[in-house]
C-alpha cells in the first residue's frame, strides 16, 4: 500500500468519525428532546396590570437604511405600557440611516415614548461596544435585543417578560426566529429550514435536558444585572452574545427557550451574505470555546 492510498484511507476514516460524532450528538438531542417534553417552558405567567417591569429594548445596528425605520416601529407598536417601555436606538451608522435613525426617534418622542438615541463615531467593540454603551444608560430591570433586520410582533414583551416573575436565577428567555423572506430562492428556504432546526432541535433539546445554550443575538429578554455579573459585553469575540451566554450560564444563571414565542426576521438573499454569516459565527464559536474552556 502506497503513502497515498494510506492518506486517502486516512482521510476516509476521519471524515467517517467526523460524521459519526455529528450524527450521535444529533441523536442524542433528539432523544433528550422527546425525553424530557415534560420540562418545555409552560404557559405564559399571569401578570397583573400595575405590575409590569421596566424594560428597555435596545436596537444596535450598522447601515441599515432600508430595515432601521421598520423595526423602530414595530417596536414603538408593542402592546406594553408606554412608561414602562425605554426604547434605545444604538446607531454605529456612517451612512444616510443616521438622518432616519434620528428622525424616527423623534417622532417617537413626540408621541410620548421614552427614547434614547445613541449615534457613536467610534464602534470600538462594534455591536458589544454598542451594547455596553446602552447598557450604561439604560434605565430598564430588563433588557430585550432586536438586530435591524426583524419585524418583533407586538405581544413580544408579554410572552417574554413574565417568565422572570417570580424566578430570581432566569438570566435570559430567548425566542424563536421566523422568515420572512424564506420563499425567495432556493438559498432562503434552505436557511431556514437550518435555523428551524437549529432553534426547535437544538435548543429546544438542551434547555429540556437542563444543558447550556446561547442567546441567539437579538429577538431575547436579559435580567440587566445578569449581564454585569457575568463580566458584562465583551469585545474579544466575533460572537459575543455566545461568550456572554457561557459565562453566565457558568455563573449559575438559567437561560429559557420558548418556541412558541417567533420573531420573523429576514435571512440573507445572496451567497455571500449567507457565507460572511457562517463565517463569522463559526469563527466566534471557536474563539469562545478557546475562551471559556
């Protein structure tokens, strides 16, 4: 047997092995998800009307002309009371959709919400740095996150927030991601069909199982003093929602997926806007697994 028939056999065997331990993980999440549906997050708590918390929803985001004002409205549209709502517009922005940032943020101030309009020159951290900033000022017991690119539903807050009542240890309830652009092409529907499966398998099978997972970025709700306790927003990460979600989970902090709960959002239409994603979030995932272990 020659050296290249032993690198080719080699080269078979790993990829073998490879997928061999893809395909186990995936079976046993599928067997922790059937396993254990009794431990899937129940109703939505009863919240009394006087009772609600202050909550603050931050909105980072970069160039983002054509989507910044529909997500500044779809949250000035939730169904939450209005002195009980902080909307915080985090703009890195160096194109027009600062002019429309700002526009937006003073109509909604003319109408009586409680706004705060951030525009920074220097992204230093870029979306983490954002997020510290607001954070900073942010006068809410609760903090939600929307990237620019989702269309929240106006209930959100009230099929998120109540989980906290009442469990002094819940860091995070995190809900599902919906597409609204998943007929578009062949690329659109294969990437939701991925994500349905990453948020309804994977996260679903490790918060029944009692195992960590991550908040996804946006369409979440953070306990504001579990961000702190973990070491707040770091900049030294692709991903930084991931590195935040393993620190304080190893805090001891509990995290809460709610699938019913569904953010429509829009996945990328081109190739390379679907590769720079992958990417980036492969090569966060590594950095953090460096990090934290």
């Amino acid at each position: 047997m020659t050296f290249i028939d032993l690198a080719i056999l080699f080269g078979y065997f790993f990829v073998l092995i490879i997928l061999g331990m893809y395909g186990w993980h995936r079976f046993y999440l599928v067997r922790e998800y059937t396993k254990h549906k009794d431990r899937a997050a129940g109703p939505v708590p009863d919240v009394a009307d006087d009772q609600w918390p202050m909550v603050t929803v931050q909105l980072p985001f970069y160039n983002e002309m054509y989507v910044v004002e529909r997500l500044i409205d779809s949250i000035a549209a939730f169904d939450y009371p209005k002195d009980k709502l902080e909307i915080q517009i985090l703009d890195d922005s160096t194109d027009e959709t600062t002019e429309i940032a700002e526009l937006a943020a003073l109509r909604l101030e003319a109408r009586g919400f409680i706004v705060s309009y951030l525009h920074r020159t220097d992204r230093t951290g870029y979306k983490a740095g954002a997020l510290e900033k607001g954070l900073d000022v942010a006068k809410g017991q609760f903090i939600a996150i929307f990237d620019a690119d989702f269309v929240p539903d106006a209930d959100f807050l009230k099929k998120t927030v109540p989980y906290f009542i009442g469990n002094e240890k819940l860091a995070l309830v995190q809900a599902r991601w919906g597409h609204l652009n998943h007929d578009y092409s062949l690329l659109t529907r294969i990437q939701a069909i991925m994500l349905d499966g990453h948020f309804i398998l994977e996260h679903g099978g490790r918060n029944r199982a009692g195992c960590f997972f991550n908040f996804n970025g946006t369409a979440g709700v953070w306990r504001r003093e579990a961000i702190p306790d973990a070491g707040g927003w770091q900049h030294d990460t692709l991903t930084e929602d991931l590195d935040l979600s393993y620190r304080a989970q190893l805090k001891g902090w509990k995290f809460l997926f709610v699938p019913q709960v569904v953010a429509p959002a829009e996945v990328p239409v081109e190739m390379n806007g679907f590769k720079s994603q992958q990417h980036r979030w492969a090569k966060g995932s590594i950095q953090t697994c460096k990090k934290v272990l």
